[in-house]
DNA sequence: TACATCACG
DNA sequence: GACGTACGTGATGTAC
C-alpha cells in the first residue's frame, strides 16, 4: 500500500489499535460467595435475593475498576458434564444447589444482561472449560485475557496474555503466583494436579501424594507419563508401588483437570464485545428487586448527581454495604492529601528500580513524557516520569543539555548534567509501559503514545492505558475545559506548576532540554502524580455518571484510531498548490486595483475598518450596521446584499476576500504543513474540544478544507492518493436529520427515509402542500433552509432573514412545519426544559451534553444556550454515531483482509486511502460498518465515492 | 490580544 | 417594552 513510497520510520509500523482485552468472569464463584457470606434477603414477593443481591453488587463494584474490549460472565450450565462420564465419581459428593438459590439464578443472568454484559454457558461442560476455549483462542489472536476466579484449577491457563485476577484479594495471578502455589510451571500445573488429585472435586490422583511430592516429581520427569514411564526407577518403595498401582488413575486425573481449549462455544468471540448498557435497564433491574440502596449506589435513584465543588473529591464507592461503618475503601486522608512533591530526579537504574517495583505492586502507574515540541510526529524525547501514588514520583531526564548562560567562552563548553541513557531507560521501562497487568494513566494519552510508540524512542507500544483527559470529557463536556491544570484545581484542588512557569513565555521560552534538572523534575513529576491522583478521583465517578460504557467502548477506543490516522497523514499536491496560488495572486492585484478605483481611492481591501469607513461614511450606502466595537459590519451577507442593489465595490471585495482566504489559509499555511520526510501533512486530532462529543482538527485544520465553491474545489483536488491507490470518501447521508426523525418519531420523516427519498423534497411537499412532483428548486431550497433551521433551534426571525422573506411569512412556514411534523416542537421544548432543570441533554446514546448558561438571567445569553440545547444532541448523537463506526473499522478492515488506511474524519465524513484493487470491497466494509453501527428507527445510509484526489472522491 | 471574517460540517 | 435572533469548530489578518 502506500506505506511503500514514504518515509519508512513514520509508517513502517503496521496497524495497531486500541489493545483487545477479554475479561471472564467465574459466574459461579461469585454466586456462591455471595450466597454463602450474606445473610438471607428476600423481596417482597418472597423470592429469595441474597445472592443475586451479592452478585450484582461485586459485578457492580468489579466494573467500575475494571474493562476490557471484550467481557462475559461464564456460569456452569448443568451439574451433569462429560467428566462424568469419564469418572462417574467426579464432583459427586458436592451437595445440590440449596433451594433458595435455584430460583437466583436466572435473575443472576438478568443481572449480568443489565450490565450490558453476555453470559456464557452450556450444557454439558462447566464453566471453566469455556473459560478455557474462549481465553485461548483469544490469546492466540494476540489479545489479552484476564478470568476472573480463584479456582485453582484454572491457572494451569495462565501464560504471556492470559492472567487470573483473584476477585476476592483484587491481585493478579501470574507464573510467579502460580509456581509458588503449584511449584511448578502453569503448563505443567494439570501434571502436578493428576498426580495429587483434588478431594473438593473428588479427582483421585494418585494415594500418598501431595502437591508438594508431585511438583518435585514432575519438575524432574518433565510430566507425568515421563514420570510413569520411570516409575521403577524411583527409589522410594511407597511411591513407586503408588504410582505403578494408579498410574491408570492418574491419567484419568488428568483427563479430569485438563481444561481443552478446542472446547466447543456457544457464541463466537464477537458476541463478547462489550456492549453499552441498555438505558433504564439496570435501574429498572435494581427497583425490580427492590435494591435500592444499589440505586442509590449507582446513581441511578434520581436526577443527575451535581458536580462535587471545586475542592471537594468525590469518594471511591464503599466495597460492601454491609460491612462495619467506618471500613469503606474511601481515600484515607493521609494518601488523599499527600503533598504534591518534593520528587526524586532519577539518574540511574538502581534509582529507577524501586518506582518500577512500586507501578507493578501498585498495578496502576501515573505517566507523563517530556519533548521538545507540541507536534509528536516531530519531537523529540527529553524526558519520562512516573508517579506510583500519592506524591510518590519521578523524572528521568534523557536529553537535557548544559544549561544556558553559565558557559564562560574561556573555558571548555559546559557539560550536560549526568543522565540516564535514552537506550537504558527503555530497557528498563518498556517491559513495565508494555504490561497488560500494570494499567498506565496519562493525561491526552494520544500525545505520548504518539510519542513513546515512534521507532526513535524504542518503539513502546504502552497499553493499558486510561486517560483523565477523555474521563473528564466523558462526563462532563460542556460544562468546562479538560486541561490537566484545570482538572487539578477542579478535583484536587492544587493548582500545578505551569508549563510556562518552567520555560518563560514569549521570546524568553527556553526548550524543555534547557530547563533546569530540579525545576524540570518539579515540573514534570508533579505532572505524573497529578494525573494518577485524578484517575483516581474521576475513574469511579464514571459508572454512577452513566459514562463507563461511553470511555471505555468508544473515547478510549478512539485513541488508538486518531494516533493512526494522525500518523498516516494524508498526501498534499505542493506543486499544484503552487499553482492555484499563483493564479490567485494574479487575480488578487486585479481585483484589488478595480476596489480601490471604484472608492476613489487607495485603501487596504484586507481591512473591514477601512471599507466600512468607505462603504458607510464616504459612499454613504444604505443599510450600514454598527458591530459591538463600533466599527461598520461588512461581511458576506452585508457585501452581498449591497450587490444585489447594484453596487459594484461590494462583489469585488468579496471576490477579493475569498481568494485571500483561500491563498493564506490553504495555499501558503496548508503548503508550508507538508512533512517533507513524506509530503503529507499530519494534523492533530482533539478528543475533549467540543461541547457536543465532535472531534476538533487543528495544525493544520482538515476539517475545514474548501469544497463549496468552485475555487474552493481546486484546494480540494490537491489532496491526492498514491500512486496505486485512490482516496474513498464515506459520508453519512443527512444524519442529523435522521436524528431528529428518529428522536422525535415524524411519521413523515421516517417515510421518506424508508423510502429513500429526498428528503428536503419531501419536507417542501409537506409544509407548502405541493404535490411531489411540483416541487421545484426555490421550494426545495426553502425547505432545506428550514430543516437546518430547526435543528438549530431557529426563530422565525432568523428564518425569515435567512430566505429574504417577511417574518409573518417565515412564522407561517414555521408554524406549518410543526403541525405537519408532530413531534418535533414537544421534542424542542423537552429539551430545553432538561437543560434548564438538570444542566444537560442527552444524545441518543447517552453522552450528557452540558449546556452553559442555561440559567442565566440574560434572556440573550440564555437564548443562545436554549439553541445550543436544542442542536446539542442532533450534534452530538452524529459524533456518537460516526465515532462507534471509527472504532468498528481497524478490525472489520483488518478482518475481510483489507488495507485501507483511514485518514480523515469530517464529522459526517471518513476519508480512506485505498488500494486499486480493493475499492469494491472496501466500500462494502465500510458501508457496513458505518450503517450498521446504531439502530435508529430510520435506517443509516453512508454514501460513498472514489477517485485520485478528495474533490473527485467526494 | 480582541475582533471580524470565513473555511468546513 | 426591550432584546436578540441558527449549532459547532479553527485559522487568518487587522488593529489595538
């Protein structure tokens, strides 16, 4: 693809999403726990609950810690399964299920659905041999598995991407666990077990040996038909006639404690995906069975929970209602209020050691990089630091360089101060920033992966990863902004050290590599430790905030998307650039000497002031209005109303005005944005920008490339594919309309989308009464001005100065679109009411989209933010929509054996390079993926074009 | 640095 | 009776 004609060092890295991570949990392990350590619980209706009550709670309490790509919950389906047939024996002492528990378990099921969470079972085969299917095949695809159990019997899986969690102590199982309960390898865990048996499982083994005796065993026969064949050999008479007697017994043990992973399963992996949950499921679940202080728990008892004031922290969730007052795993103040600093600057590996030590035990880890640069294609590493708790953390310096102004010219050159290889570090760090088991918090995790992931700084592929950034954004978009700093004021109430206070402002600025090792260090670990005091502090407030779902299954997936199409970049013509800016240079001094012979004088066309001046004050043109500033308005709409009456300055002003635009914005700065390692340009993709869930797209801004007019075009046809390859181009037809006839239910509407049709055409039938086929243009024209209109929450007053027609007029169009559309005015006035009395609306998909200055007392100020509520969930429900597509495509790509690259997203748009030889194919991938991604009772429809530039592909 | 303007969805 | 009037972005040039 075309990874072959650019810079190997920026592309040679081949696709790697966001890491998939399967979580399994022992459904019956967590059953019987809680059945066994609660007391009796019933409902009202006399159903025995308690240990559905236990098992939603830790269910409840295990996903605000924990997610992974995939989750399911795997129970046992019959007491009767194939090892009994094997050994008529096994399990056979374990007593029935109580009798209250029997009617539990298919609430625990409904439990688990309420979650957004599959189930897993089936007849004939236990729990753990799903576990087992499911976690091989999942790892052997290169994801990471955690299972969820203390069943000893499972640990004969654990190996490189497949670990146990210990549900009880919260402590990851791994080799090292493993040897030392087993004393040997996980591999060869199910010999130790043949040998030794299980009573609780009633597997025999063999008589007269325990673990121990077995590991020895096994780790000097290698396993246990090694250990049989030699069985004479062995010295000791009672083990030797033990193991020649049962050798039989030992191999049926055998078959008994083998977990197979070609175990059939009953749904593929792609059932398993973590789903959203349902809205008001859970809720309705929990007041079902009368759990309310789970509701409570879990936020879901009212109204939104407000915001914890600025210095206020909001507290981890109590662990179990019914242990003692007073032992909830709150923060304890001592951790809570750590100070912030002083910080250790670390120099060596022995220095180093004892933090990497720390993020392994503490298994979350705060980090944070220090560069040269804001752009992370280009920066350089100057710096790493770590925080493993509460003002526990470091900087390593890697390249900071003698500091400025104390080098005497008579002397030799000062010298950098002593400092960690760039090589050694990451010798010692990528193991730990690569550990599926030790979760990394950054803060715009995008950046540094970007970052730490390029070749020159070893390539680290960190995962896993949280970011405060996008858990703040996820809950609270809208309501203020998600930069570490203010986040800190905001949820704990330190205000950190400035970027600015480090390296000066202005002129003055120093680069990082200048900075001073101690302020460096102040700096830079304060930063570490601030993000992970955040993670902790926000990542609970996720799930009580309904935003779990919408982190982990779309904002976190998005990371690993936009560092991809951010790294790809896209191919800019310079030549042709060139080109058209020549031509408008050529046209500028034309029309620039024409408006100034039109105003009787030189002026600078560039400048508003001054043309108001000639337009307003010498030429005296009617229908001058005065700006805030005081200065004449004069932009388009002004400009083109005064040439619709005939005047002549006014269009060459514009005419003017839009070569300019195009020249400097997208000519010369777009130009001097080509990478010259690849001749593409890289843009920056914002995650926690906007009030409505839209990316934002900046240095340079992609979003925003011309297309309307022709001049325009000519901007958009430099973008280009290459060679081999086309540029394919996704739109999502009229989605926002979709919206508002899916969220409003317009009969109408969802006809017209049924069927097809245009649907402005259809709106212009409706509110004029035409017949279908005497709607022309003008109809058309009007009708789509009011379909836009009312998403944006317009007045007669804006519609009817947007159409050139009276305000009675546009009232009755107004009017006629609302009785003909029932549905849509209630929907308009609901949504202002939510804003007004719980601070936000909700997308379609439940993002809380907070609206500011919904209160306030001024009624323009308020308007706007009416507005802004009314557009806010159309807006934000198509961001939703084309960012679950954005995460879907890598694998749906990937799968069907396709190597597209994505690009660019433009709201509504996703713009791909594509081989030429599997356009057709990847057109019916995406075209799936994005019509399939949500279930609106309008059906989505994606439109898509190809072609050798992005004007033609459009 | 604030404002006006205009490029896009 | 006055007020303001279609949502969301980012980049540029002028003027202060």
């Amino acid at each position: 693809m075309s990874g072959s004609a650019v810079s190997p060092d920026i592309l040679a890295e081949p696709a790697k999403e966001a890491e998939p991570h399967l979580i399994l949990v022992d459904g019956s392990g967590y059953i019987f726990r809680a059945f066994h350590a609660l007391p009796p619980m019933t409902r009202p209706d006399g159903v025995p609950v308690n240990a559905v009550f236990g098992f939603t709670n830790m269910l409840g309490q295990f996903l605000t810690k924990h997610a992974g790509t995939h989750m399911a919950v795997v129970f046992d389906a019959s007491r009767s399964t194939f090892r009994n047939q094997i050994y008529d024996q096994y399990k056979a002492h374990r007593p029935e299920a109580p009798p209250e528990l029997v009617p539990q378990f298919a609430l625990i099921r409904e439990a688990t659905a309420a979650f957004g969470v599959a189930s897993v079972e089936l007849d004939q085969y236990e729990a753990d041999d799903l576990i087992a299917a499911y976690a091989c095949a999942f790892a052997a695809n290169g994801g990471q598995v955690t299972i969820v159990s203390s069943d000893k019997d499972l640990m004969q899986l654990v190996r490189p991407g497949i670990q146990l969690l210990d549900p009880i102590k919260q402590k990851p199982i791994r080799e090292a666990e493993v040897f030392e309960k087993f004393g040997v390898t996980p591999d060869k865990v199910i010999d130790v077990q043949a040998l030794a048996g299980d009573s609780t499982d009633n597997v025999p083994g063999v008589p007269g040996i325990g673990i121990k005796t077995a590991a020895q065993l096994i780790n000097e026969y290698g396993d246990l038909e090694g250990l049989l064949t030699a069985a004479e050999q062995i010295k000791q008479p009672k083990r030797r006639e033990a193991l020649i007697a049962n050798a039989e017994l030992a191999r049926i043990s055998k078959k008994l404690v083998t977990l197979d992973c070609d175990t059939p399963v009953p749904q593929p992996i792609d059932a398993l995906l973590a789903r959203p949950p349902e809205p008001g499921r859970l809720a309705g679940f929990l007041r079902e069975q009368g759990f309310r202080s789970l509701l409570h728990r879990m936020g879901l008892d009212g109204d939104a929970t407000p915001d914890t004031a600025p210095t206020s922290r909001p507290r981890f969730v109590p662990q179990l209602p019914e242990s003692a007052p007073g032992t909830t795993t709150e923060i304890t103040p001592a951790a809570d209020e750590a100070a912030f600093g002083p910080y250790e600057t670390v120099v060596s590996a022995e220095a180093l050691a004892p933090f990497i030590a720390a993020a392994r035990e503490a298994g979350a880890m705060g980090l944070d990089t220090e560069t040269d640069a804001l752009d992370a294609l280009r920066a350089n590493l100057v710096g790493i630091s770590l925080a493993v708790g509460p003002g526990r953390a470091c900087y390593i310096p890697l390249r900071h360089g003698p500091l400025p102004g104390n080098g005497d010219m008579l002397q030799e050159a000062p010298a950098a101060p002593p400092q960690m290889s760039q090589d050694e570090a990451v010798a010692l760090l990528k193991p730990l920033l690569e550990d599926p088991s030790v979760m990394k918090v950054l803060h715009n995790a995008k950046y540094d992966l970007e970052v730490l992931g390029r070749p020159e700084h070893g390539g680290i592929l960190v995962s896993p990863v949280d970011d405060t950034m996008l858990i703040s954004y996820s809950m609270d978009a809208g309501r203020h902004g998600h930069g570490m700093d203010e986040l800190s004021l905001r949820h704990l109430g330190h205000k950190p050290i400035s970027f600015d206070e480090v390296t000066g402002t202005g002129r003055a600025r120093i680069p990082f590599t200048q900075v001073a090792l101690d302020k460096a260090t102040a700096y830079a670990a304060e930063d570490a430790d601030v993000t992970l005091r955040l993670w902790h502090a926000l990542k609970p407030r996720l799930r009580p905030n309904q935003a779990l779902a919408l982190y982990e299954q779309v904002e976190r997936r998005m990371v690993g998307v936009l560092r991809e199409m951010e790294l790809a970049g896209i191919k800019v013509d310079g030549a042709e650039l060139a080109r058209i800016g020549e031509d408008f240079s050529g046209r500028m001094v034309v029309l620039e000497k024409e408006a100034q012979d039109l105003a009787g004088r030189p002026f600078n066309v560039g400048s508003p002031k001054q043309l108001g001046e000639i337009l307003f004050d010498e030429m005296k043109l009617p229908g001058g209005k005065r700006g805030k500033a005081g200065a004449w308005g004069t932009d388009a709409a002004v400009l083109e109303d005064l040439a619709s009456r005939g005047h002549e300055l006014p269009r060459k002003v514009l005419d003017w005005r839009q070569l300019a635009k195009l020249k400097s914005t997208y000519v010369e700065a777009l130009s001097a944005q080509i990478d010259p390692r690849d001749r593409r340009v890289h843009t920056d993709f914002a995650m926690a920008i906007t009030s409505t869930g839209r990316l934002s797209s900046s240095e340079p801004n992609l979003q925003n490339i011309p297309i309307r007019s022709e001049e325009g075009a000519r901007i958009r046809r430099a973008f280009i594919a290459e060679p081999g390859h086309v540029l394919l181009a996704a739109d999502y037809s009229q989605i926002e309309l979709r919206l508002l006839a899916h969220l409003a239910d317009v009969p109408s509407l969802r006809e017209a989308f049924e069927k097809g049709e245009d649907i402005h055409s259809r709106t212009a039938s409706d509110i004029f009464g035409l017949a279908p086929d005497k709607v022309d243009k003008e109809a058309r024209r009007r009708a789509k001005t009011v379909n836009f209109g009312i998403i944006y929450g317009m007045s007669s007053f804006g519609l009817a100065s947007r159409l050139g027609i009276p305000a009675a007029e546009a009232r009755a169009i107004i009017d006629a679109y609302f009785s003909r559309y029932p549905g849509i005015l209630e929907e308009m006035e609901r949504l202002k009411s939510e804003a007004r009395e719980k601070g936000y609306v909700m997308t379609p998909f439940g993002r809380k989209l907070w609206i500011d200055g919904i209160q306030a007392k001024e009624q323009a100020r308020r308007g706007n933010a009416e507005r802004a509520a009314i557009n806010a969930p159309f807006q934000g429900g198509a961001a939703e929509i084309i960012k679950r597509a954005m995460v879907r495509m890598p694998l749906a790509l990937r799968e069907a054996g396709l190597s597209a690259r994505m690009l660019l997203q433009v709201h509504d748009e996703l713009l791909f390079e594509v081989p030429d030889s599997e356009i057709e194919a990847t057109s019916e991938v995406v075209r799936q993926v994005m019509e399939s991604v949500a279930e609106l009772r309008v059906p989505l429809k994606a439109e898509i074009g190809h072609g050798p530039n992005w004007g033609v592909a459009h």
